[in-house]
C-alpha cells in the first residue's frame, strides 16, 4: 500500500520544486505499519523533488487520527501531500483538515473505505485517491492454503513450491476508477 500511495503522491507531486509530504502512520509497533512507510519511503526516492518533512503515528482509530492530524497541521504550516496509512483514521484526519480550513494539499488514504471512496467520487475534499487491501486476498490465501495442503504448485507458475511470501497488487483508487472499486468499499 505504501509503495503505490508513494508512487501515485509522486506522480502528482512530479513537476513541483521542493514538494514537501507528511505522514499520518499507523501503530509503529506493527509489521504492517512498518512495511507502508518502508514502501512509501521507498516510492518517493523516485522522486528527489519530494522531500518528507513530518511522520506522526496514530492507532487507527478516528480520533487518534484527528488528534495526530492537528497536531501535524500544527507544527507544518505548509506541505504538499499527505500519506494516511488508514481510511477509518482518515475520518479523524478529515475532521481536523476541516477544522483548520486547510485544503492547501491532497491526501491519499489506506485501506479501501465506502467512506474513502464516496469522498473520493464527490471530489469535494483534500482526499484524492485511497489504496485497496486487494479484495481478493482471502480467496488467494484459500487456494494457497489448498495448494500448500495438496502439495501442489500454484497455478500460473512454472515452480511446484509455493513461495514463502506473496505480494498481492493494490489498486490505486482516484476519481477516475472509483466506480469500478465502489463495490469492493468495506463499512
């Protein structure tokens, strides 16, 4: 998730001298917290233009993202882009933007919401795009289950051991596909 937000901030933040971004993570403690600011981190060393000036953890949860938010509005004053590592954190991220009348940059959001992507489609706020959990994760991991359990390969590889990790495809999700991805949007 963290590599295409990166890629996707990138690509709109390209042709900007001295872009600055920030980033509303989540538990720091996690391993998945820690895999999307490695790959965010990773995507932007594309990029020498963009510089991230500001990092602040949250819990995942709304009011820890608005309260973290605030507290990066706060001390950044001015920045280009925001990376939020979770839709229902972004809620709270969301409220605190408002509440500062700030609309000075784009965010882009994690996980896949409705929430995220309806705010997506209207068009109407900073958020700009969200990157999907891919929704066919658990049915991956079932026919890797059933495969690992049948001492079978995996279709679509020429090898007959399964690999040891596997990355699935996250879907950046913009105004411009939204509605292919609207139906996969979880409550």
């Amino acid at each position: 998730m963290g590599l295409n937000a990166g890629h996707y901030i990138g690509e709109q933040l390209k042709d900007k001298k001295n872009a600055k971004v920030v980033e509303l993570a989540g538990l720091d403690n996690l391993e998945l917290t820690q895999q999307r600011t490695k790959g965010f981190d990773d995507a932007l060393k594309n990029y020498p233009n963009i510089k991230k000036v500001a990092r602040q953890a949250a819990d995942f949860t709304v009011e820890s993202g608005q309260a973290k938010m605030a507290q990066l509005l706060q001390a950044q004053s001015q920045f280009d882009a925001l990376w939020n590592h979770d839709d229902d954190q972004g809620v709270g991220a969301l409220r605190a933007i408002d509440q500062a009348g700030r609309d000075d940059f784009l965010m882009v959001g994690g996980a896949g919401a409705k929430s995220a992507m309806d705010a997506v489609k209207a068009g109407d706020s900073v958020l700009k795009a969200t990157v999907l959990y891919p929704p066919t994760m658990a049915a991956s991991a079932i026919d890797l289950a059933r495969a690992l359990g049948q001492g079978k390969g995996v279709g679509g590889l020429a090898e007959f051991e399964i690999p040891s990790s596997l990355t699935l495809y996250s879907a950046v999700v913009t105004k411009e596909n939204v509605d292919q991805y609207l139906p996969t949007g979880f409550i």
